[in-house]
DNA sequence: CTAAATCGTTACGGGACCGTATCATTCAAT
DNA sequence: ATTGAATGATACGGTCCCGTAACGATTTAG
C-alpha cells in the first residue's frame, strides 16, 4: 500500500533525517552521491559508470568522482569486470551496507516521531 | 498518527527524491545544507548563525558558508537585527519558500509511489 | 570609560567538486 | 592487422567547502 504523507510531514521528516545526519557527524554526502549510494545498494547489479551517469542523467566524471570519495569511505568498491575489462563494476562493501542499514533505521524512526 | 515504513520503503523513498533531484537539475545540497535550509523554513523565527550553530552542533564559519552558498541561489535571506547589530537574522524569500514547498510534493509523490 | 565578552565574518592552506576536453585501455568489425 | 567505437579515468582552470585561528563591530560589565 502507499504511503499518504501530508506536506508538513514530508519535510520535517527530511529535516528531522538531516539534521540527525549532521549531529551525529555522519559523512556529509551530497543529493548525488546519496542517489549513488542507495542505487548501488537498492537496484540489482550490475552497476557500471556509464549506466549510474545515464540513470542520473550526469556527466561520467561525476561518477568517477563521486566514487572516489564514497570509496575513500569504504562505502562503495571498484573491481574491472573480466568479461569486458573496459567495465568497472561497481560493489557494495561492508561499510557501506552498514550505513544504508544505519541511515534506514533514522527514517523509520523519524516518521515513527512525525506529529499527526 | 505516525508514519509506520518498513526498511525498504525507508530507503527507497530517499532513492526515488534524490534521484528526481538530481535528474531535474536541482541544486546539489548536501546534508548539512539541507538541514539548515529546512530548519530555517519550518522551524519558527528568529534563526541566527550561533542558533543554527548550536542546533546542528557544527562551527559558526560552516553555517556562515551555507548561508554564501544558498544566499546566492537566493534560498535564503540575511539582515541585520536592529535590536542588537551583533546579529544577522536569517530568513526565508519567495525563491527559497518555492523550492521547499516543491521539495515536499516530491516527498509526497514519491512516498505515494512506494511498493507495498 | 575602559575592558571583557559576544557575534558573525574573513583569512589561510588544503581538499573536493564542477564541466569540458582529452586520454589509455579494451573490444569489435573489417 | 587496422580501424573504429566504447569505457572509465585523468587534466585543466575554476569554485566551493573544510577546520582552525584571527578579526572588526557591537554590546555588556565593572
């Protein structure tokens, strides 16, 4: 079933999420590197460069980039693919799926705080 | 009433917003930018520099910077507190109020999407 | 009236990110 | 074998942001 949220509910739960996110000094990770993140470990493998600039309709060094920094976090990992070793597989880590886990739980428990 | 979501759905939704964000070329805000901009457009006046500080238990020169950044995509306003000089008052313009009431039909949308 | 405290900003060196263009590597087709 | 396409990374100049420290302006205290 879908999820009814009225407009005041939507954006303090964002808030409340964020400002969770600062507090506890999590990594201050940008709309894309979040989008990134969670496609990699929401959506099935596999996750290559070009697909993720072309789903997110960006540049490849965006990308690039953006994995840089998040692997640098350990949030995400790199491997050639050996079919085609032009490609990079893009994977997730341990890490990572701890802090998607992590970050899943705030949200839950910032809609279960919303106000009716 | 509170909002019950299941992990999945939880993550999902942050997905399905970021990546519409960032397919429609929204301004890139981080997480902290995030905060302080909703903070200020739904917590209740007056927002000051040390306030937004203190709440987001970061320094006075990120919460400075935030303001440069969103300042210039007019999301925010400064003025000075005629009561006491030593203040800036931090407040919203039309730009900014477009853009957060924007940001939460996207939340809506997308939390009424979210599979069962 | 002077000294201390407060507030927001700026300075600094360093790192991250931008968009565009170009690169090396690899594969596919002739 | 050679050409062409495809993939991801890199180079570039520029902008933004970082944390720490200092700063000017203003207010308050003694």
């Amino acid at each position: 079933m879908a999820i009814a949220l009225r407009p005041s509910q939507a954006l303090r739960l964002w808030q409340q999420v964020a400002l969770h996110e600062v507090e506890n000094g999590m990594p201050d990770l940008s709309t894309r590197q979040l989008s990134i993140l969670l496609t990699i470990y929401l959506d099935p493998p596999p996750h290559t460069v070009r697909g993720l600039a072309s789903r997110l309709n960006v540049s490849k060094p965006v990308i690039t980039r953006a994995l840089d920094t998040m692997g640098a976090l350990e949030l995400v990992s790199r491997r050639r693919d050996d079919a085609d070793r032009r490609n990079v597989l893009i994977g997730r880590t341990v890490t990572g799926a701890l802090f998607v886990e992590r970050f899943g739980d705030v949200v839950i428990a910032k809609a279960k705080e919303l106000p009716t």
